[in-house]
C-alpha cells in the first residue's frame, strides 16, 4: 500500500473537522473522494500535503511512519496537490514555473536555460500534453496553466497527485485533455485523489470512491458497484429536516433579478426573487456562482447583462451605495476582509454604512453614534469590553454579529446573507436564524446563502438552486430533502 | 515584574512620540538655555516649522487613504513661481493666490483621478506628476528665479506679524484645526481612514470609494500650492526649486506622527509633533554650530526610526 491513515482526526477551536479517517490508496490507483460542502474533504487534503500539521492519527508511506508538519515534507514524499486557487506565479513564464521550488540548473555557475527547457519540455511531452512553454502563466488559458501544475508536480517524484476541483474552470474539451493525462499518470504508476463534486468524472475516472460526510469516512465502495443515486444518499446526512414554522404566505417581490451574468464568467444567467416575508435560500456547489450572483446584485461584482429591481427601482448598474439606499444590505462573511476593517474600532465598523446619516451639516454628531451603536450592541448581545476596542480582538461570533448590527442600522428592507453563520458557534448561529426570521416577519425578504445545506433547509421557505453559473430550479421547502436538492446540482 | 514591562512598553508606545520631543527640547534648553530656551525662539520655531506643518496636512490626507502623493515638492514650486509671476504682472492678489489654488485642484483632481480610476500605483502616478511640473516651472519661469518688482502686499502674508507672533505661525494652527476637525469630526475624514483601512470592505459598505480618494489627492495638492506661496510670500522670491526640500520633509512628519497615534495611522496632531521634532532639531542642531550634513544624517536617521517604531507598534496591536 503507498498511502494509508490510520485514526487521523483534526478539529479546529473545538469544532471536529475530520474524525478518526482510515485510507489506504495503492500505486496506480484513481480514488475519488466526494462528499458535501464542509465534509472534511480540504481538512483532509491539506493535512496530507502538510499544510495542516497532523497530531492526532499515524500517516504510512511505503509501509513505514512518517510525519508531515510541512508543505517540504510531504514533496519531498512525493505527494503533490493541485488546487482550485492556483499557486503558479502569473508573470514567470511555464518553464521558471515548472521549477519552482527546485534547484535550477547551472552551468559553469550560470543558470543553465537550455538544460531547463529541455527538462521541462521532456516531461510535458511524456504526459501527452501540448503546452506553450514560454508564456508567461498569466498568458495561459485556465486548463493550460491546471496541465502546467501537472508538469510541474511530475518535474519531482510525484507518486500521488492530489486533484482537487480541477475541472471547475474547465469547458467539457478541456476537461477531456486533463481525463486523458489522468490515465497516462496512472499508467505510470501515480496514485491520484480525485475530488471533485462533479459525480459524472468520479464514474468515468475512479477506481474506488471514498465519501466523507461531517468529518467521517462513510464508505469506500469500488465505482462500479454503486449508482449516482447511491453515492448522493451516501454523502447526505439521511436525518429528516426538522420541521420548522414556515411562511407560505408571501407580500409582493421586493428583489428581482432578471437574466444576470457576471463580467468575468462566473455567472451565466443568474435569476432570483425574493419577497416580502420570504427567505430564500441560495444553494449550489462551489464554483456554481452563487456568491458571485449575490455579489452582482449587490453591486460589488461588475455585471455585463442584466437587470436588478429592488423595491421598484430597476437598475442594470448597481453599486453598494445604490443598494443601500434602496434598502438592501449585504451580510458577508469576512473572507478577505471583506466585510470587517480590522484596523478599526467595533463602533466604526458598526457605522461604516451610516456615516452620513449621523451628520448634521457636515459634523458627525458622535453622541447620536454612540447611542445608536450601542443600541445595537445591546439588541444583538454583542459581548464586547468597550466599543472603541478594536473590531479584530473580538472573537469570531461577535465580529459576526457586528457585521449584521451595521446592516440593521441602514433598516434595510432586503437582506442579502452570503455564509453569514460561517466561523460562528452553534448558540450565535441559532440567534442569526431567529434574527432573521424576525425580520421576515417583519415584511423584510432575505437572501442566504449557505454552502450547508442541512442549515440552509432549517432556515429557508424556497430554495433556489444555481448550476454552473446559471439558475437551475425553484423548490418550495416542503419536507424538502438533501437529496432533491443536491441532485438539481448535478446535472443529469 | 512582567506587567510592569508591559505597561512600561504599552506606555511608551502611546507616548514614546511625545516623550521624545520633550527629551529633545530639554536637551538643548539645557546646553544653550540663554539662547534655546527662550519664548522668542519658541515663537521663531512655530514660524520655522508652519511652512513643513502645512505641506504636511495635505500628505497626511492623501496617506490616510493609503496613497502617497511624491509631486508635492514640485507643486510647490509651481505654486510659489505662479503667485509671484501674476505679482509682478501687477495682477491684484486675491487673483493671485486663487488662480495657482485652482491649478492645483485640477492636478490633484488628474492624480486622483489616474489612480483611483486605473488602480495604478499612486508612488509612480504622482512621481511621473511631479516630473511634468517641473517642466511646467521651467516653462513658466525660464529657470530662473523671480524676485523682482514683486510688490510689498504680495510678501506680507509671510512677513507679518500680529504683536509678537508671526501671521504663519496663525496660519499654520488655523490650518491645523481646520484638518484636525475634517479627519475627525466630518463623514469625509471617517471614509478616509475606512478606506485606509480596507478598500474593498469599505466599497462594499457603500463608500465611493474613488470620489474620496480623488478628493485626497485635491486637498493634498492645494495645500502644496498653498504652501508654495506661502514661501515665495515670506522670502519675496519664487525659486524653481523651493518646495524640493519640503517633500521628504513632510512625509517624515506624517511617518513620526503616526506613531503618536494608538493604530499607527496618519493623524493631524500626530504629523504636527512630527514636523514640531524636525524643525526643533533644525533650530536646536544650528544653534549648536553642527555643520549641514550632519543635520542630515541626525534628521535621516529619525526618519528611519520612525518608520520602524510605527511597523512595531502595528505588529503590537495585531
């Protein structure tokens, strides 16, 4: 056996992320590992490309222990991973990058160019592949510079090259170029972990198929003993969804979106409404643009084509402000700092989207902040020392909970929710659920979006379902399952 | 005894700035207390200093937002050159102190304007500014410096003085409220440090955040102007090159001020006591005979330590 876990568990701030997982993949093995959003998949990836620092469980290698603590280690094994956010330096051009990392040749302590081309040039013809070497990574098309990690993994020993997503940016051609370097590694020899949330590769590519649901191995089971509809049940927690009060009743439509796509791609032709009373949920596997949709209608993503209605007025360009002003609020997690200024003190952030309203003839009336902020603080029991602290000593479910106290300081009639319990303990995630259906109580519409989709059928009263950038089908949340709407995702 | 060093580092962060430029004015009043010492030069330092203090407001702006403006030098000069050439051309003042004023706002609105719009980097943007303005210095002036017939009204501003303090030094603490209640007390100023802060999540709370920062890069080049004729009005002459020395100046100021503040951020006190330790170096180095270069190896040195001392302070806080 090349690979095998023994009992390897990780857990961040006392969430389990994997739990006591047992693999064992072979040479020359294609193994697929699927499971749903937060199934442990990247936790897993990242401890055995030693991103992560495995302590709990053993690694073998060849049979012998080993330990992985670094990225250095792992390579050295020969365990190389390609991953959705690329890791190639865009203005080196594909021979530099293929030797990222490793010694360059020299000669007569010169850096020998020629030898290098050469090198590389070798390796990418033994894979089958046709690949402009002298461009920069940047001048690549999205699958070249996918088939130009693959050189560059195999530039070093590569015995197990770990897939991950790797045809999310791919059109259907050019995913067949990448199937068919797939099996000349394994040919060779290479073990490959396959993840991919796209079942029909899993079938056409894998040998044996591994699914994790919360953090556990649920089965491994050889590709071809099992069926689709066997393999979503197996990633979907079969525990009923509790039943919870729903609307049925809805006001008018508050937010419209008609025919929207985004100007980098990722969105096709989104469609949403929601309305007055309504929380939608917005579901889709990664990469299928739902966030880039709510970002599109918010205005902080730029839209080629499409129009926006919201509380009547229409709008083909939105901008943050423009959504603001019409009564519409974006909750967002804080990836990238996006939502939160870590610089800034708690009340600042709280006012970051109502600093106007607090001036009376261009001075800001910091009495009148003050109050409001803390009412706030005191409505959402944000648990704070001072609000002059700064935004980033607080802990994550309180940040959270800033971010939706300076949504509700606009009074925004539409919510727009992108992960927003995210990073967010259970008691913060449940106030979160309440607070918002409060608001649709109150004549509000939300928009949540979820990549779990257990939490997301608690919450929401119509689910709509996004595939590849485009919107799929509308179902109304009536003893709706995991499975109904997972298999909208996969196209069939 | 591990608190102690805490509150004793924690303490010195917040006032290390303040301590210093206290440590500087003892030093000197206790080696030349006849001379250094006395309200007469202290008055003199606050002149000495309003011309650096003014220039430095505008820099604090533009570096609240996170840009740099690096033409403020040359804009001074094309400030002080303009002012003057309407003098002597006999216009009447006002016009004369609006007209370079408005020139200005327009090269500030096209260096905002390029980097906000283009994203492109602020430092080469506003460097390839100020080579053009130096051009347009030469164009205007020949190269050569104007002083004559400029006529006495013209070079009251910067020569007068109500009873014993200097017109500058008024104008330099007016100027100083002014800002300190725009980075503080208006919408502006708090949209400024947001974006400073965090472009993107500043965008995505509705901020503009290109009109605000072309509005930096306005005030930042207006108060060049301003600072501009405030030098040629004080010494009756507009030179080509008289705000040259004025840039790295000021940006030290804001570099030593944000270590006064608690975040490390550009602040308008903190870039007075910035420029206040840089001019009472100068005035207390000079009185001490201490040739020119050294003056500049003590100021570089400063500047540099500043800069570290704010990093280390961020580092602290994160």
């Amino acid at each position: 056996m090349l690979l095998e876990t023994r009992h390897i568990s990780k857990s961040f701030g006392g969430v389990q992320a994997l739990k006591d997982v047992n693999l064992g993949l072979e040479a020359g093995e294609v193994r697929g590992l699927v499971g749903e959003n937060g199934a442990g998949k990247s936790t897993l990836i990242k401890l055995l490309t030693g991103v992560y620092h495995l302590r709990e469980g053993t690694v073998l290698w060849d049979g012998k222990a080993v330990s992985l603590t670094s990225p250095a280690e792992s390579q050295a094994l020969g365990i190389h991973a390609i991953h959705q956010d690329r890791t190639l330096i865009p203005t080196f051009d594909g021979i530099e990058n293929a030797y990222l990392g490793l010694d360059y040749p020299t000669r007569h302590g010169k850096i020998d160019w020629k030898a290098m081309a050469a090198r590389v040039q070798s390796v990418t013809e033994s894979l089958g592949l046709e690949l402009d070497l002298r461009k920069t990574a940047a001048a690549l098309p999205p699958p070249q510079r996918t088939c130009l990690e693959i050189v560059r993994a195999r530039m070093r020993e590569c015995r197990l090259l770990i897939l991950d997503e790797p045809t999310a940016a791919l059109t259907d051609r050019e995913a067949e170029r990448l199937f068919s370097v797939v099996q000349t590694l394994k040919k060779n020899g290479t073990a490959i972990l396959y993840v991919t949330h796209r079942l029909d590769e899993i079938f056409r590519l894998t040998d044996r198929v591994t699914v994790l649901r919360n953090g556990a191995v649920v089965d491994t089971v050889e590709t071809g003993s099992v069926d689709r509809d066997r393999l979503i049940t197996l990633m979907t927690d079969s525990v009923p969804v509790r039943a919870a009060s729903r609307r049925r009743t809805f006001g008018g439509v508050l937010l419209a979106a008609r025919n929207v796509a985004s100007r980098d791609g990722s969105v096709h032709c989104g469609e949403l409404y929601a309305r007055s009373g309504e929380i939608l949920g917005l579901f889709g596997l990664g990469g299928s643009g739902r966030t880039e949709l709510l970002e599109c209608v918010y205005g902080c993503r730029p839209m080629s084509v499409g129009t926006v209605e919201l509380n009547g007025a229409v709008q083909t360009k939105p901008t943050p402000a423009s959504s603001l002003q019409n009564g519409m609020a974006l909750i967002c997690e804080d990836r990238r700092g996006k939502a939160l200024i870590g610089d800034l003190d708690v009340r600042d952030n709280i006012l970051l989207t109502s600093i106007d309203r607090f001036a009376v003839g261009g001075v800001l009336r910091r009495k009148a902040e003050d109050a409001a902020v803390r009412a706030q603080i005191d409505a959402l029991q944000i648990k704070l020392a001072d609000m002059r602290q700064r935004i980033a000593e607080l802990s994550g479910g309180n940040q959270q909970k800033a971010v939706f106290a300076r949504a509700m300081m606009t009074a925004p009639r539409v919510f727009l929710c992108d992960e927003p319990t995210q990073a967010v303990d259970v008691l913060t995630r449940n106030e979160i659920h309440r607070l918002l259906r409060l608001k649709a109580d109150e004549g509000c519409a939300v928009v949540f979006v979820s990549s779990d989709l257990s939490e997301l059928l608690e919450v929401a009263d119509t689910v709509q379902v996004m595939r590849r950038g485009s919107a799929a089908q509308r179902l109304i949340n009536e003893n709706l399952t995991a499975q109904q709407v997972l298999s909208c995702c996969y196209e069939t | 005894m591990r608190q102690n060093k805490a509150a004793v580092r924690r303490t010195l962060q917040s006032y290390g700035t303040v301590l210093a430029l206290l440590a500087i004015v003892l030093a000197f009043s206790a080696i030349r207390p006849g001379s250094f010492c006395t309200l007469t030069n202290f008055i003199n330092i606050t002149r000495q200093i309003s011309l650096l203090v003014v220039i430095s407001l505008g820099a604090t702006v533009v570096m609240s937002v996170g840009e740099f403006d690096l033409s403020v030098g040359e804009m001074a000069s094309l400030g002080g050159v303009m002012a003057a050439q309407m003098a002597v051309a006999g216009a009447p003042l006002a016009l004369c102190f609006t007209v370079p004023i408005l020139a200005s706002a327009a090269v500030g609105l096209i260096n905002g304007f390029v980097v906000a719009r283009f994203q492109a980097l602020s430092f080469i943007t506003t460097l390839g500014m100020s080579t053009v303005l130096s051009g347009v210095v030469y164009r205007l002036s020949g190269g050569a410096t104007v002083f004559e017939n400029i006529p006495d009204g013209f070079s009251a501003l910067g020569t007068a003085k109500l009873g014993r303090v200097p017109l500058l030094s008024i104008l330099m603490a007016a100027f100083v409220l002014l800002f300190w209640f725009l980075m503080r007390h208006t919408p502006a100023g708090r949209k400024f440090y947001a974006i400073g802060g965090g472009e993107e999540a500043a965008r995505i709370a509705g901020i503009r955040v290109k009109k605000y920062k072309i509005l930096t890069f306005v005030l930042c080049a207006v108060m060049a102007c301003v600072t501009g004729m405030l030098i040629a009005s004080r010494v009756g002459s507009a030179n080509t090159t008289a705000g040259d020395g004025y840039f790295l100046k000021s940006y030290a100021a804001v570099f030593i001020g944000c270590t006064a503040s608690r975040r490390g951020v550009p602040n308008v006190l903190g870039t007075l006591l910035g420029a206040a330790i840089l001019g009472i170096l100068a005035n207390g180095l000079t009185m001490l005979q201490m040739p020119t270069y050294m003056q500049d190896i003590i100021t570089g040195a400063i500047i540099v330590l500043s800069v570290v001392a704010q990093r280390l302070g961020r580092e602290e806080g994160q």
